[in-house]
C-alpha cells in the first residue's frame, strides 16, 4: 500500500507555507493549513508575548477547521515556526484533535536562528501512539532532494 501523505502547517508570515507547499510537491501529499479561530496579532512583539502567554497557560487555541478524511492518511508531515524554542500551542491543539496511532509524523519548522530545539520531544509528547521523526529544519537551502532524502524517498 503506498503511502497517503498529509502535509499540515502553520505560518504566521508566509515562511513556513512557502517551506509546507515547496514539501507537499516534492513529497506527492496533501496541503492542509491549520488556521487559528483567532488570529495572533499583526505584530512580531505581540505575537511573541502571546505565544508566551499561551506557552505558560498550557492554552491550546481553538482550530478553525478540521481536515477530511484524516483517518485515511498514514504519513502526516505537520510543519510550523518555532516559538519559544518549540512548536506553537496551535500545533499542540492541531495534534491533540486528531487520533495519530500507528501514523509517521515528520515535524518540519522554519525559525529565525534557534533550529527545532524541543519541538521534536513535544510532539512525541502529544502522540505516544505515532512513529515521530527528527524535526527538519526547513529554513534554508530547500532543495527537492534535502526533501526525499529526509523522508526516505531518494
């Protein structure tokens, strides 16, 4: 059975959807964005302070949507900037809403300079029951091959 690939992110400034859309091609998968039902503040100092905020409430901001079919996929591809040294609580909300048992997840984040620090580890957090791979830093050099060669594919 060939894999059904889902390829999910969030990005506040276009990075990160540049990295998911140049990944989901490469990779033969689905685009999904996971959109918040508020939206964090046009501001890069707001934002930080609210994803602080977040961060030490433990909150896990609402989704605007679901993704169909979700049952049907067996590699899911979640990608997001780093925000205080780990994913946003979006994605936290985004892996807690959906079952990942026996899925391979394949973190991928963009970053201004900190790397994936504890997105991995938080992320296996959240899905006991999934294969969760190292998280890939996808803000430079994005090439189709760093792509296939990261997900087996080459």
């Amino acid at each position: 059975m060939a894999d059904k690939i889902l390829v999910a992110y969030y990005s506040k400034t276009g990075h990160t959807k540049a990295a998911a859309q140049k990944i989901a091609k490469a990779a033969g998968g689905a685009l999904h964005e996971i959109v918040p039902t508020k939206e964090y503040p046009a501001s890069y100092v707001a934002t930080v302070a609210v994803a602080k905020w977040e961060q030490l409430k433990n909150e896990k901001p609402a989704l605007n949507d679901k993704v169909q079919g979700f049952e049907d996929y067996n590699v899911v591809l979640v990608g997001f900037p780093i925000w205080w040294f780990t994913c946003p609580q979006l994605i936290k909300t985004f892996m807690e809403s959906y079952d990942f048992t026996g899925k391979t997840v394949y973190p991928f984040c963009t970053h201004g300079g900190s790397g994936p620090k504890n997105s991995t580890r938080d992320i296996r957090s959240i899905c006991p029951g999934a294969d969760v791979k190292e998280c890939f830093d996808a803000t430079k050099d994005l090439t189709d091959a760093k792509i296939k060669n990261w997900l087996g594919l080459d």
